[in-house]
C-alpha cells in the first residue's frame, strides 16, 4: 500500500551521487486530483518493475477473539449443549464463551487514493500530511477459522477449549460500491545513501467504525466456491475429554445447531474483528511493512550493449502545490558493467558539454516546468537536459552502436562524436556529427585521392518523440533533415569545435557528394533511451516541448484518462 506520490519515485532511484544534479527533473502538481490519478498508475508501474506494491499481501492475525455467549443464553441449542455437558462434567456452562483462531489473512486493495494536506521539501528531508482512502477491499481468511468452545476446567480452574468447529477458508469481499474507507497518515522521508521513511503518525480509528457501519453490505463468502458462507462449511472436530484419570470420547452433536442458528451472529463478530485488525494489528503492518525504516530505490537498466541507472539527487519545491525530484541519470558500455558492476558509471569519464548553459537558462528551463502546471495545462512533467542526452550519446558511441548505421553511408564518427544541441523550440534538438569520410568509389577516389580521409561537421535536424516500445516507454530522436550548408561543410563550425579536413580540389562538388550522401540518413532513428519510470502513466496523450534553454519537458495531464 503506497499512499504517496513520492514512493513512485522514491522506489526507482537510489542516491548515489552523479556529476549533475538535473539529469531528469520530475515535477508534479501536488494536489488530490493528481495524487489520486499517480497512485491509481502506481501498481502497475511498481508491477512493470518487479516490485512489490504493497496493495496485496498475507499476515499472521496473532490475537483470539472471544464472543460471549449472553445472545446465546435463551437460545434451545444453547441450552440442550449445557444440558448435555452437565450430564457428563461439572461444568458452569454460564462461564463459557467462544474463540475465534484466525491463523491467516490475506488483503487485497482494489483502489487506493491520497488527498494531500501538507507537504514541506527542505532537502534532504520531506515531510507529508495525507488523507487517505480504501474502496473495494478483498479480506482472505486463507486457513479458515477455528470456533473453540471455551469452559472452565474444574481442576485447573483455566478455561480450554472442550470443543472445536472449523470454518472452510473465507473470502470477505468489501464491494466498490460503497463509500471509500478513509484515514490519515503523516510521514517524512530523508535523503541519504538510502531513503529513510519515519512513520510520524496515522490514525486508523475509522476503518473499524467503516466496517460496523456497512456490515450489511459486505459478502462473506465461501473461498472455494464463491458462494455465500453457509453451515455446509462447518465442521465440528471429534473431541476426547480426559478429567480425572476419566476418558471419554464424545461426539457432541448438539454443538452444531448452535453454531448453525448463530453462525450470522458469529461472521459478523469475524468480520468487525477483521475491522479492528485492519486497525490495530494489519493497517500497522502495512504501513511499517510498506515504510521500512530504509529502502533500496534505484533503477538500473542493462541491455546488450549498455547499462543505465539514475539516482534521486535531492527535493525540491519550486511552488507551494509542487513537488520536484531531482534525478542524476549514468551510463556506461555493457562491457564496462561486466568488468566493474555498477561502479562502472562513477568511472565512466566525463562527457565535455557542448556548450556551457548559463545558470540563468536553467533556471528558465525550470520555471517553464512550473508555470505550465501551475497553469493546470499539466500535472506532471518530465524534464531531460541536453547534457543528459549527450552522454548517453557518448556512451552510445563507445558501445559501437552507431557503426552500422553510418556505414551503410560509408561514414564514420570523429573524435568529436555525436551531440544534440536543444535551443529551437519550433524546429526541435538538432544533431551534430564529427564525421569521417574515406573514399570507396573509383570516381571518389580520383576527386579525394586514394588515402585522403575527409572530416567534416553535420548539422541535422531532428524530432523527438515518446514512444512505447513493445510496452517500454522509450525517448526517440529522429532524423528529419539534413541541415548543413555546403558552406558548413567547406568551413565547419568553429562555435562547437567541429572542423572541417577537406580535399584541396573539387571542394564544392565534394560537400555536395557529401550532403547527397548524408540525406539517407533522414527518416532514421538516432536515439533510443528507455524511460522506465513513465510506464504506465498515459504515454500516449502526452505532449513535449523543446525548451531553448536547454531541455526537453515531456508533459502529462491526469485528465488524459
């Protein structure tokens, strides 16, 4: 049970420390709306991750329950059972009551919701105040229930169990068509190796009340079949009594019509007992189980060829309703992650920008986050920074994934490599390439000269898009059109260091050969970067946004439904 929109976040990123701070930036509205569309996309997105959500689970129910036996004092079955156990001990039958043995339950939460009171992001430390609610809860009994009949030993003078009935396992169903279970739970989170949670309070006083009053409407129900409980799933044990050196074997058939006449009167004590468990001995459980003073949070991706991980940085608040989580993101070849495990990206060397962002752009970018939802056009954003892309580039490069690409154009990459450069958001991210070029024709020969490698700069425009691959939500970069001037080519471009090594002769039918030869490349994907965290959460009514100031905001509305 995940009552808060930062366990999203808090289960996917660790906190190790990157060079960069903002890799991605998460941000989202802080209000009931959104908190309420997260946590519904939760499940499935912890699920996706091989996580355990927290919303089923199985737990010991260690306290008996008595019932008195008062509403049964007038009842004939009643009393033709003190009558026969008389007959046989002397027992003060009026002194008996039964116990209910729950050995096991097992919930299942259909819907959970979070209205947010509060929220104070002072990093490393983040404190909430929620209101949260249950609707549609499945209650297991998965070993059934044991119906002891409690009497006073007339030697020992301790009540024990004289007789034993069974219950068949038990399904409590907890329909969505009634009104949401609702309580309260407070909690901070610090940031530091781990995420340390402290459980500051909750008050689980309403789901016992809940039960009481809509005990009408909940199903109990047979487990195996899914009928309605019935005295068809009572059993009564065979029983020896040993007293006094005395032994007897009784089979007390007069036990059962009580239990049948009072099985109502006994499931609804079951059930208000599981309402107080859900209280006092199972909501506890959740929360600490679900909260653990500390819990691993990163995400690591390892595929053929690279291996990626990203890590929470700090919290943020940029506005009163907001919440920012700040993500590092690393990379490195799969090579490197065989050799030195995840301590590969900390060696992974540093990728040199490829320009120098003023502080104030980023401060632009991330005031574009924040007035866009505070506006309410979105909820929730997802920022990725131009040097976040770039190394990965970088790392994409090192792992040989871009050989095949550009051999098929008889191109290769320079020692400058491949960057993308975000600052027009009307034409989208442009790529450049530090390209090599060495002549394989007869006639490309005779122009360049047999041994003559050419190096020159492409400037390319692309699109980007946010893609599900094979349910994997993926960032794609996309080639649209081949930029670069014949001028570019002949010159480079010195504002990025990019030079240009061309042949003395033939130089503009050259640059023409060679932006005839880079058109192929359009229409083909360059970047491909999974984005785990995005699965499950509307990928396909989103919209982004190329920001001048170096980022790209992907954005999310929780009215996308």
């Amino acid at each position: 049970m995940k009552p808060f929109v930062f366990g999203l976040i808090f289960l996917f990123f660790s906190t190790q420390t990157f060079a960069a701070k903002d890799d991605l930036i998460l941000q989202t509205r802080f209000d009931a709306k959104t908190v309420s569309w997260l946590i519904e996309k939760l499940r499935l997105v912890l699920a996706n991750s091989n996580l355990a959500d927290g919303l089923t689970n199985t737990l010991p129910l260690e306290d008996d329950t008595p019932i008195p036996l008062e509403d049964l004092v007038r009842d004939p079955a009643y009393e033709r059972l003190k009558e026969t156990i008389s007959r046989v001990f002397s027992i003060n039958a009026e002194e008996s009551y039964l116990r209910l043995r729950i050995p096991r339950v097992y919930y299942s939460i259909h819907s959970l919701r979070v209205k947010p009171k509060t929220i104070t992001s002072a990093d490393p430390l983040l404190q909430i105040s929620t209101a949260a609610s249950l609707q549609g809860v499945d209650v297991g009994l998965v070993d059934g229930i044991k119906i002891d009949f409690m009497v006073s030993n007339p030697r020992t003078k301790q009540k024990e169990p004289l007789l034993t009935a069974s219950l068949d396992p038990i399904r409590i169903e907890i329909p969505e068509t009634l009104p949401p279970a609702e309580f309260e739970v407070d909690l901070a989170a610090r940031r530091s190796d781990k995420i340390t949670f402290e459980l500051k309070g909750y008050n689980l006083d309403p789901i016992p009340r809940y039960v009481n009053t809509h005990i009408g409407a909940i199903r109990t129900l047979d487990a195996a079949t899914g009928r309605p409980i019935s005295t068809a799933n009572v059993s009564v044990d065979p029983v020896v009594i040993r007293l006094n050196r005395l032994t007897r074997t009784l089979s007390f058939d007069l036990f059962r019509p009580v239990i049948e006449k009072n099985l109502e009167l006994i499931v609804s004590t079951i059930l208000k007992e599981v309402g107080k468990s859900l209280k006092d001995s199972i909501g506890p459980q959740i929360l600490n189980r679900v909260l653990q003073s500390t819990t691993p949070s990163a995400i690591s991706l390892s595929s053929e060829a690279l291996f990626v991980r990203y890590a929470l940085a700090s919290f943020d608040q940029p506005d009163a309703s907001q919440l920012a989580l700040l993500v590092a993101g690393g990379s490195c070849t799969d090579a490197r992650y065989r050799e030195l495990g995840e301590a590969c990206v900390d060696q992974a060397p540093p990728v040199k920008p490829a320009r120098i962002i003023p502080d104030a752009d980023q401060g632009w970018a991330r005031e574009e986050l924040r007035s866009t939802i505070a506006s309410g056009k979105a909820d929730l954003a997802l920022s990725v920074s131009e040097e976040h892309l770039n190394q990965f580039l970088r790392t994409s490069i090192d792992a040989k994934l871009w050989e095949s690409l550009l051999a098929e154009q008889k191109l290769s990459l320079g020692p400058k490599g491949a960057f993308v450069v975000l600052r027009d958001p009307k034409n989208g991210p442009e790529l450049y390439l530090d390209v090599l070029f060495r002549p394989v024709t007869c006639l490309q020969r005779a122009i360049i000269g047999r041994k003559r490698v050419l190096r020159f700069p492409l400037r390319i425009g692309t699109k980007v898009s946010f893609e599900n691959r094979n349910e994997h939500p993926t960032l794609v970069i996309q080639v649209t059109k081949v930029n670069s001037t014949v001028e570019e080519i002949l010159r480079g471009i010195p504002e990025y260091d990019l030079p240009s090594q061309m042949a003395p002769l033939f130089k503009k039918k050259i640059a023409k050969m060679i932006l005839k030869t880079a058109s192929t490349l359009e229409a083909r994907n360059v970047v491909e970067m999974e984005i785990p965290v995005l699965k499950g959460v509307g990928l396909d009514r989103s919209w982004h946004e190329t920001s001048k100031h170096g980022r790209i905001h992907l954005y999310l509305s929780t009215d996308a439904r």
